[in-house]
C-alpha cells in the first residue's frame, strides 16, 4: 500500500455501527476503521502501542478510541 492521500475504498459508512469498528485485514498490519455518533470515520492501527490491545474492540469517545486493555 502506498503512503499517498490517495482514498481506498473499504466498505460502505453504514457497514460500520455507529461508536464501533470494522476491521480491514493487510499483511502489514490489520487497520481498524472507526464510526463516530456523528458518522465520521477515522481509522488507526489495530493494536495498542502500550500493551498490542485490540483497539476494535476499544470504546469510542468523540473522535478518539479507548483500548480494551487498559482506557
């Protein structure tokens, strides 16, 4: 996958549950794709930088994610 601002498109918006995510598998490392309240998405690694929590599996706050492990 290139580093461009090139969009991929990896479902549609209503795929996602609001305050919840949807997981994009890569061989680099899968992505988490996230749905606010507001039906904004953003997305992040899926894994915890501190301790590799799922973060899929994490809470959504606003625009922000709470891993499961440890808030």
């Amino acid at each position: 996958m290139s580093m461009h601002n090139d969009w991929i498109e990896v479902g549609r918006l209503e795929d996602i549950p609001r305050l919840g995510a949807r997981v994009i598998k890569r061989p680099e490392g899968d992505i988490a794709v996230f749905r606010t309240r507001d039906d904004e998405v953003f997305a992040l690694l899926n894994r915890c930088p501190h301790k590799g929590g799922p973060l899929s599996e994490g809470i959504v706050y606003g625009r922000t994610v709470a891993c499961p492990l440890h808030n």
